[in-house]
C-alpha cells in the first residue's frame, strides 16, 4: 500500500551527469568537470577515469577519487602536466561512480583531448650536404652520434658519451670508441648554438678499420690553446709509424694547422699555404673552417682514427662540429659551394674572404670573391698572373680597394708577398677600419724599414702610431693579421706577440681592404693570396 502511494506521488530516483570545460586542453592547463545531480542532495560520489591519461599526467598526481556534492551539484578540478616527455596526444574520460571508486558507473563525461606540448625537442638530424660533382668518401656530422654499440641511444644531452659517430657517406665506415675512457662528449650550444664533439687532448678518439683515399676534405674546428698541441691529430691514420699520413694535424705548440704529407697538398685556414712542412696560420680558441686539397690524394691505407696522431700517440685537445672528405679536389664553383656550406651551417664568423681565384688580368671588382664585394677607393686592381694572386694594375702609391663587412670589431688577415730590391719596392698594406680614403687605419708591412707600422688617417693626414720590428725578405709570403677591439687596435706577423694601441678614431667604421705602397722601380708586384675579415 506504502509503495503504491509513493508511486502515485510521482517519486523518481537520483540523476546523474558530469560535463567537461573543455574538449581539448594543452598540457600545463586545468579542466573542470560539473556534476549536477537531482533527488540526489547532498553527499559524496567516486570517479575514476577511463581515457588515456595515467595519475603521472596530472598536477594532482591522481587518477581517482571523491566529489563532495552540495545541494545536488559539486565539481572536479585537474591541471594536465606540462611533462618533457613526447607521447601524441592523449584523452581523459570521467566516469561518476556511487558507493566508491569501485562502484556502479552512473554517469560518463564526453572525451577530453589531451595536447602535447611536451618540450623535448626532436632527435637531431643532420642537414643535407652541399651538391657538387665529387663524391664524398666520408662524412661525419654532431647530430649522428651515438651513446651505445648497438646505435640505439642517439647522443642529445649535455656531457653524452659517444660510442659511436656514423659515417654519413655510402661507405658507411662509423668510427667507434670501445673503451669508455676514450669516449669523446657533446657538449650542447658551443658553436653558435650548434652542438660539438669535444676532445679532451688526453685520450679521446674514435676509429675505424676501413681505408680511405682523399683529395678535398673540410671540418669545422676548434684548437685549445695551453693544451700542447704539438702534433695532435684530427683525422690522422689509425696504425701508428712515424710516416703515418694525416689530414687534419695541429703542429709545433704554435697556432698553426700542419696537413697530410705530401708536396702536392695545401690548406685553409686563414689563407692557403703550400704543405709538405709548411703551417697554416690558425687562431686558438675559436671555431674555423679547415680545408686541405692535395692533387695525389691522401692514402690511409691502415684505417682512421680521429682524435689522436697516431705517429706520435698524441691526443686532439678542442672540438669539431662535422668533418667532409672528397674522392676529388673540388672545381672553384664546388669549392665556394662547399665553403659556403660550412660557414652558414655554423655561423663562422667570415664576413669577407677572397683567395683570388679568377682570370688573369680579371678586374678585381668583376671578381667573385668567396664572400664580400670590392670596391675601389682609388686605383685599380686585378687578378694577378699566378692563379690565386692579386696585383696593381699600376704603380700608384696608395691606391686602396675594401671591402663592407658591416663589423667594426674584427679581425683582418692578409697573406702577401713583397718583393724588394735597394730603394725599389712594393708591397701591400691593410686598410682597417675605413670611411673613406682619407679616414682610415693602414697597417703598412714595409721591407725597406724592417717594420709593421701602423698609422691613423683622419683627414687625409697619415700619422704613425706605433710599430713593430720584423725583417721582412723579399720574395716570401707572411700572415700579417690585425684586430679591432673596441677602441684597442692589435696587430702582428705570422705568429709573432701582438703590438696594440688605443684609440677611438674610426672604431665605429666597417670597411676593410688592402692598399699598394710602391717607391722607385721593382720589377716585381707585391701579391696577395687571401684576404679575410673574420668578426671577433
């Protein structure tokens, strides 16, 4: 009878329903679900979640539990974490639950997506390297490189171990390191913001078996200074013998570069220099391209090691980025192609470079330089009769060209040849710091005196400002090198102590280039092989 009136009154039993904020969320952001219910007043129901989020994807750290209901409504708060992990996007999906989290399912929400937002970035990859019509015989690059054997692990943290570093040519011959002792690291945002292998000069190197022959090879380098890099190698052969061949070797405790063993080889580093015991000028303690050609090639006939000279068991001691070998010695167009390549993929800091590459009799401002425009101040110039030289048309005095390399604050290197003969000579000069003709610093390199001198122009006026003994033979090619630091000026020869002077005339200019300074009658023309601006 009791239940037959209650019937008739219209009794229901409770409902049920809970509604997400959101369908989508990104993680590191909150959803708030609404519960309303009727009939049911006040008390406490259960959830748990049926998507495919786990407690760890949450602030709260929970995948369960209780809503307190309050005159038939109440609500649940979770905030998705904002994790490191890359997992594709994921769901959450509340069920409303009575009795506990194990009771009966009286309600379920609709689906919310999950976002990932997650912040590891994705494996590194190396981009691809530059077209040109010489295959390459090896290729090693930062972003491919391995923390285990089985080349599983990719090498992406700060301090990574590499056990591995894949040779990205179809030879395929990665080179390894066994023994963890002799494991060089990566070290993240060295370079620019480019990852590098580093090398710790005591016993870091990796190897292989295989062979190679190579005739243009290129890396991105650097060379610790107080390391005593005598003889260390980069890329060297794996057996060891004192005739052991090598491309890439830093020689003598100087900033030098010393290439494979053969008359036929020359190099860049700054500027190109016949080998067979020759040194390229090198600057410690900064990442710079270097380049060897050698017409013969280079024969490793007993595999490569990287990192150490195997022909005196010396370790590398700096880093390097990537390394690129060639089964020929590339055309100039393929050469600048490749170059190029290097210095933009790495942000090296070449503003101007130019080796003189072109026709004889070429004018120098219809001249390709590798990078930068020239443009004459006074006089002309042009590309010598000697492949890679660049002569005065004329016997002018003073005559300048530059180049705009936009930075005040660099380094400018020449390599050049002067030719002397009593009173009769001319030679080269830098132009350093330019706005025009008549407001500038020249660094004279002069064979009658003996002497580097420099001199500040400021109004067509010339006055020397400070100088450096050098006996300067006629003949033979020198490095002469010369820095801009705010308002100190240094300068030097080949790897002589740097002579500095302070002042802050021109220390905003941006222009840089060469003059020609003649007195009597040589027979001769001063010459140059490479011009660089490198910013500091």
């Amino acid at each position: 009878m009791g239940d037959m009136l209650l019937m008739g009154c219209g009794f229901r039993g409770p409902t049920y329903a809970v509604t997400p904020s959101t369908s989508s969320v990104n993680e590191g952001s909150a959803v708030t679900w609404t519960v309303t219910t009727t009939n049911f007043g006040s008390g406490t129901l259960y959830w748990t979640n049926s998507g495919t989020t786990v407690a760890g994807d949450f602030n709260e750290a929970i995948n369960s539990g209780s809503i307190t209901i309050t005159n038939n409504s109440g609500s649940l708060v979770l905030t998705l974490s904002s994790d490191l992990t890359t997992e594709g996007s994921e769901t959450v999906i509340i069920q409303l639950r009575t009795g506990s989290t194990g009771g009966p399912i009286v309600a379920t929400s609709s689906t919310v997506t999950v976002n990932d937002t997650s912040l590891t970035p994705p494996p590194p990859t190396p981009p691809s390297a530059p077209s040109v019509s010489a295959n390459i015989v090896r290729r090693w690059h930062v972003n491919q490189a391995w923390t285990d054997s089985g080349r599983t692990t990719q090498a992406m943290n700060n301090d990574d171990a590499i056990q591995v570093w894949d040779d990205l040519s179809t030879t395929a011959a990665h080179v390894t390191a066994a023994a963890s002792g002799n494991r060089p690291l990566i070290k993240t945002n060295q370079l620019n913001g480019v990852r590098a292998l580093k090398f710790d000069g005591s016993n870091d190197y990796l190897s292989h078996a295989s062979n190679i022959t190579g005739y243009h090879a290129f890396a991105i380098a650097q060379c610790l200074s107080g390391a005593g890099n005598e003889y260390r190698g980069l890329l060297t052969q794996q057996a060891e013998g004192s005739s052991t061949p090598y491309i890439f070797d830093v020689a003598d405790y100087t900033p030098n570069l010393q290439l494979a063993g053969t008359g036929t080889a020359k190099f860049l580093v700054s500027g190109y220099s016949q080998n067979d015991g020759a040194n390229g000028f090198m600057v410690y303690d900064s990442f710079q391209l270097w380049e060897m050609s050698a017409s013969g090639g280079i024969a490793f006939n007993q595999g490569v090691r990287i990192g150490q000279d195997r022909a005196y068991a010396r370790p590398f001691a700096g880093y390097c980025c990537e390394m690129l070998v060639y089964d020929a010695v590339l055309s100039y167009a393929d050469l600048i192609a490749v170059r190029k390549y290097m210095t933009d993929q790495y942000a090296i800091p070449y503003k101007c470079l130019d080796t003189f590459n072109g026709s004889i009799g070429e004018a120098l401002t219809s001249h390709t330089p590798e990078f930068g425009t020239w443009s004459y101040l006074q006089g002309t110039f042009e590309i010598g009769m000697m492949a890679g030289l660049m002569t005065p048309t004329s016997h002018a005095d003073n005559d300048m060209v530059v180049m705009q390399s936009n930075v005040a604050d660099a380094t400018v290197i020449l390599r050049t040849t002067h030719y002397h003969s009593g009173s009769d000579v001319s030679n080269f000069m830098i132009v350093f710091r330019c706005t025009d003709i008549n407001n500038c610093w020249v660094l004279d390199i002069n064979p009658s005196s003996n002497l580097l001198v420099l001199y500040e122009v400021t109004s067509g006026v010339w006055t020397q400002r400070a100088s450096a003994s050098k006996t300067i033979d006629s003949g033979v090619e020198y490095t002469v090198r010369i820095q801009g630091r705010g308002n100190t000026i240094g300068f030097k020869f080949n790897t002589d102590s740097e002579t500095t002077y302070s002042s802050a005339s021109h220390n905003t200019a941006t222009k840089h280039g060469v003059a020609i300074n003649v007195a009597g009658s040589p027979l001769v023309k001063a010459t140059c092989t490479s011009f660089e601006v490198l910013k500091l």
